[in-house]
C-alpha cells in the first residue's frame, strides 16, 4: 500500500493562519485516491470486542435519536433496517495499524494534540443528529457520501434537547452545507455546530484533537502542587495588630495566605513539566505492558544485533520540550518525563516523529549511549515493542 499523503495543493501555513482552532472548512481531496483502511464489517468486528468503545445511534424512530453502548452481539446488526442507523467505534488506530497511519497526515501539527481517531459507518440517512464538540476535528470521508451542514459557533450554554444520552442541539441553523466523498475533508473547530447525514452507505474518519480545559489543568497542577506541600505550612494569624471580634474573618491577614498560594500556582518551570506528562499519558495505559523480564544492556544490543526493529506502542505518547533555559529538552512519554543535554535534541526529535525505528533509518539512535539507554527503557515499559 502507498504511503498516505496530503494532496500537493493543501497549504498548511495558511490553513494554520486563516483556519486552525478559527472557523471551518472544506478540504477537498484532501488525500488523494483515498482508499478505506477498514471494511464495515470489519469495524462492525471491533464493536463486538468487551475492550472496545462503541455505540450505535438510529434516528428512525420519528426523528429521534436512540443510543445504544457496545459491546455488541453480530445479531444486533443483522436486525438493524437498510437505512438511518450510525456505528461509531472510538480510538480504532489502537487497534488497525492502517488507520494510525492516518495520523501522520496531520504531522503539521503536533502529534500529542491528536486524542484518537474515531470511524463511523452509516447506512443511508444515518446521523448522529446536530452537535458540536470541545475539540478539533477533521472529519475525513472514506467510502461512500456524507452531507454536512455547519452552523455557527455554541455557546456552553446552547439548550440541549432533553430526553436523550445524546449531546443534541435543541435549535440548529447551518450556515454551510457540503458533500464529501472519499477523500475529501471537513475541518471543524471546537464548538462550531455540525450534522451529518450519510446520503449513501459510507464511512467517515473523526480525527480528534484533544486540549485541556482550563479546569483540568487547574485541578491537575494544584493536585501536583497539594502532594508537595509540608503540612507543619498552614495559614497564621500571629502578626496580628489588635484584637479580632468573635467570628470576624479579616481580609488583611489573608494576605500572606494568598500569596503563598499564589506563588506556588505561578511556578511555570513546575506547570510545563506537569503539562508534559498531563498531556502525554495514554488513553488506554492498561494497553502498555512491561516485559516480565527486562532486558539487560547486553540482551538488548543482542536483540537489536537479531535485525529486530523497534515500533512505538499505539497506545503510547510521546512529546518533548526544548527548554529555553539550561534544562536542556525534556522528553515526556506515557506521563513521565526525562530530561537530555540540549545537544541530544535532534535524536529526541526524530524518536517523537517517527512510529518504527532501525539503525537504517534512526542511525542517530542507535549509535548514541544515552539513546540506547532510553530505548532500552522504554522497551521494557512497554512504550517500544520489538517487531521481527
């Protein structure tokens, strides 16, 4: 199969510039000569499996929509009508190699943003009803055709419809309106409200990109925060200049209170490491199992002397971070960071960006002591795996 890749007529910088995280837009042809990494049936497969998530949605009962969580039975499919019924299956590139080739088309971007690939199959007049998301999303057709219309961007406080498990926009009025087919593309920012209606029996890529909310980050680094402290630090009222009424609580003597608050939560150097390893914890991280026996120095160069290669986990991810002061690049995989001298940045690089590695085609790695350490590392934690 050719290597995926993005039609020569895409310009990313002014994607970047006039359309990323701002409004949305019809890519056509994205990927050129575009064929389906999986069959239907084949995804209808994955939603049988216990450690899959999946969900079927049918809108055929008078306009509303009924949901339904996986995992499935096969006769749950071979009872559903020709037409208006959708198969969402999430995270499918932890399981279909073909399909977490997809991402490296979004390489323009960085790879820690991507939260998973999700596959839809639906029969003729399948949707899953107007909604819109906290994240971006490109949404990639494959077989068949799917309509989109896209209306203007929510509000978190855009009613729902009620009684339904379904996300749904009680009022939805698009303001665009397009038809894609295989291999053309539809980018839409957070928020902006979308729906989708397959006018054929058709499958469509969803390429998630996940961003903290303010809210996780804030709850996330004052946990970080809440474990380092000494519990002998706790709030003083000593300093005080006069006698305090019963049950007053005096605003001035708050002051070094917040202050020490304050000065924990502005540390940056502390907020980029915890950002790191936030962002870079897998999804699945029961799906990253370390070798029962670890590897020596000495077993590994024999393995990699074997011709082995070495292939990153799907489940695994990777992320790094040059630093502007003498920190050097910190490298974050699967939540846990390391930090390298600065003159190892071109090693940790390619280590982020490529998916297989063998002295052919990763030299700098395999030829660098402390690249070998870390490979080594990460072998037996299981975010590498040996491929013959």
């Amino acid at each position: 199969m050719k290597p995926l890749q993005l039609n020569p007529t895409f310009n990313v910088d002014d994607f970047l510039k006039q359309n990323w995280q701002k409004k949305p837009v019809l890519l056509p042809k994205l990927v050129q000569n575009f064929s389906d990494a999986i069959s239907a049936e084949e995804l209808a497969g994955l939603a049988c499996e216990e450690f899959i998530e999946s969900r079927l949605i049918s809108d055929f009962e008078q306009g509303g929509w009924l949901l339904k969580n996986g995992p499935f039975e096969e006769s749950d499919f071979t009872s559903l009508p020709e037409s208006n019924w959708t198969l969402l299956v999430q995270a499918v590139d932890q399981w279909v190699e073909a399909v977490a080739d997809i991402k490296t088309l979004f390489d323009f971007l960085p790879s820690w943003r991507i939260d998973d690939i999700m596959i839809s199959f639906a029969a003729q007049g399948g949707g899953v009803g107007p909604h819109y998301d906290y994240y971006d999303v490109f949404l990639l057709q494959g077989c068949g055709e799917r309509n989109w219309q896209v209306g203007e961007r929510c509000a978190s406080t855009a009613t729902q419809r009620p009684n339904t498990e379904l996300n749904l926009l009680q009022e939805f009025k698009p303001k665009m309106e397009f038809t894609l087919s295989a291999g053309d593309a539809l980018y839409i920012p957070p928020r902006f409200s979308h729906w989708g209606t397959a006018t054929s029996d058709s499958l469509c890529y969803s390429i998630g990109f996940r961003a903290p909310s303010l809210a996780e980050m804030i709850e996330g680094f004052s946990d970080l925060i809440i474990k380092e402290q000494d519990p002998v630090n706790r709030y003083e009222d000593s300093y005080a200049a006069g006698r305090l009424r019963s049950g007053e609580i005096k605003a001035q003597l708050l002051d070094t209170s917040f202050q020490q608050i304050s000065e924990k939560l502005a540390d940056k150097k502390k907020f980029i490491v915890w950002f790191g390893c936030h962002v870079s914890q897998p999804k699945y991280p029961e799906l990253i199992q370390g070798l029962d026996q670890p590897l020596s120095s000495t077993e590994f160069k024999a393995l990699l002397c074997e011709g082995v290669n070495l292939v990153k986990n799907p489940s695994s991810r990777f992320a790094f971070l040059e630093s502007s002061d003498d920190a050097g690049v910190l490298l974050f995989v699967d939540g846990a960071m390391v930090a390298f001298p600065v003159d190892q940045l071109s090693a940790i690089t390619s280590l982020c960006e490529q998916s297989h590695f063998s002295e052919d085609s990763s030299l700098s790695l395999f030829t660098d002591p402390g690249m070998m350490g870390l490979l080594r590392q990460l072998i037996n934690q299981g975010s590498l795996l040996a491929s013959g």
